[in-house]
C-alpha cells in the first residue's frame, strides 16, 4: 500500500491547507499525538480506523471519501507524468 499512502498523505496535506487546519490540531481533533500525524503525513503506514478519524476531522464522511481523494491524487499524478 506504499504508493497508496502516499497518495493518502498528499490528499490529507491538500485538505489541511484549504481547510487551514495544522497538523496539531488535526492530532488533537483525531485524539493522537502531533508526532504520530506528522509520521503518518511524511512515511507513514495508514490504517483504515486512523483514515476513518482523519476524515472524519477534515469533514469527510469516511475513509472511502478520503481514499477517493487519494485517487484523485493520483490520477493528477498520472497526468504530469504523461504530460
């Protein structure tokens, strides 16, 4: 799932700056620690239960929705490469 989450990270990364949201007050909001959510947004092995709260304190519904947004990462991703 490495090129996943990283894909994950970089839906989350973009979420935090439109939502102005710091990863301290994501980690707060989530219930974890500011190193854990700074682990998760630079190397990080995401969990379906940590999407699932990380989500849930961007707005989102779920996971999935959150997983949707990573595809849509990746597609952009996809995009540049080609272009």
């Amino acid at each position: 799932m490495a090129d996943s989450d990283r894909f994950v990270r970089q839906a989350v990364n973009v979420q935090l700056t439109r939502k102005k949201i710091t990863q301290r007050e994501l980690a707060k909001q989530v219930g974890v620690s500011y190193s854990y959510i700074n682990g998760l947004l630079h190397q990080g092995t995401w969990s379906i239960s940590v999407m699932d709260k990380v989500a849930s304190a961007l707005g989102l519904s779920n996971a999935f929705e959150l997983m949707a947004l990573a595809k849509n990462e990746r597609e952009l991703s996809d995009q540049e490469v080609v272009a």
